[in-house]
C-alpha cells in the first residue's frame, strides 16, 4: 500500500516535454495539474502511447475552469483517466470531484469529496431547487479556521453553519447550480477574483 510522493522541480515543470518525460521516467501513476499546463502536457503528447511508454492512470486536474476544448479532449481519451477536482484554499483545496466520462457532456464541479458537505443557496442562506443558481457554501472536516490577523474578513467568509448548531460553513463566492443528477454546475463569480 502507498506511493511514491514526488515534487517535481520548477526548471522540469515549466517546460512541457522535459515534464512528460519525467512523469515516463519516474512512472508517476497520478498527479494534479492545471487546465493551461494540462494542455501543454497533451499537446506535446503525454498521450501518446507504444511499447514500454508509461502513461498515467489518473489525472487530477484543477485551480481553474476547465475550457470546453480541453474538456471535449480529456472526454475522448480513453488512455487514462481525468478528474475535475474543485475548490478553494480556505477549505484544504480539493472538495468536490468530476469523474470526466465519454458520456461527460458538460464541465461540471462534482459533487463533495467524503467529509465535505456543499450547499447551494440564496441571499438569505436558504437551499435553492435543483437548476437555479446560488452561492455555493462550504462544510466539513477541512475547513480552516479563518484567516491570519483579518478577523473581519473571516467573519464575513466563514459563517455559522444554517442548519447545523455549532458547525460553520464557507461562502466561496461561486455562483453554482445543482444539477438534476446530483453534480454541481459552477456558473461564475459573485465578485470579479479570477
């Protein structure tokens, strides 16, 4: 049981092919990626496979939307599998996870990562229906505590929780839907963070 953990340096990271060699070389199974550096990766052939040529088995991909290109790419490949992991740092990065499928029609967030809990909701902290757009807050066991020496903008992002007494929640300021499959459609921002 376990792996292998490996920091790939910033002179191998910043150029594309020297990367996808060293993902062949060290035959990393899984690694988490950006959207940009994904396409860079794909577009000097991590796909490409012939005899004895390592491919990785799982691609976790995240820090930004993906773009409907690179997802009709990631769609088509049957070669190793692709995972849109979202979330923000205030909640320990990764809380919800796409497992991208041939039949993956949209770009989609997921749905929440075990002890995690997202809910979609409205101005007045109340649970919208399924297809209608609302701020997506955060639970759970990753949760972090607040942020360093700005109390008020910790009480402004980290809530009491609504529906659970002495729990908090996370305002991500993500605009998002439930979709009727259980998945969760990031629409955009509330504020203009990139």
């Amino acid at each position: 049981y376990g792996s292998s953990l490996y920091i790939i340096p910033n002179e191998v990271r910043s150029d594309p092919e020297q990367f996808v060699a060293y993902i062949r070389e060290n035959k990393l199974e899984i690694f988490d990626i950006t959207p940009p550096l994904l396409q860079l990766l794909l577009d000097v052939g991590l796909l490409e496979t012939c005899d004895g040529v390592h491919v990785p088995s799982k691609v976790l991909v995240g820090g930004e939307a993906i773009m409907p290109s690179l997802w009709e790419q990631l769609v088509e490949t049957d070669k190793m599998e692709f995972y849109n992991v979202y979330g923000p740092t205030e909640c320990t990065v990764d809380a919800t996870c796409y497992h991208i499928k041939k039949d993956s029609k949209r770009v989609t967030i997921g749905r929440p990562l075990p002890n995690v809990q997202t809910y979609v909701l409205d101005r007045n902290r109340l649970p919208v229906p399924v297809g209608v757009m609302g701020e997506l807050y955060i639970g759970g066991a990753g949760l972090a505590r607040g942020y360093l020496n700005r109390p008020e903008l910790t009480s402004e992002r980290f809530i009491s929780h609504p529906f659970k007494e002495g729990e908090r929640l996370y305002r991500t300021g993500d605009l998002v839907r439930y979709l009727s499959d259980g998945n969760i459609d990031y629409l955009g921002r509330m504020d203009n963070q990139v």
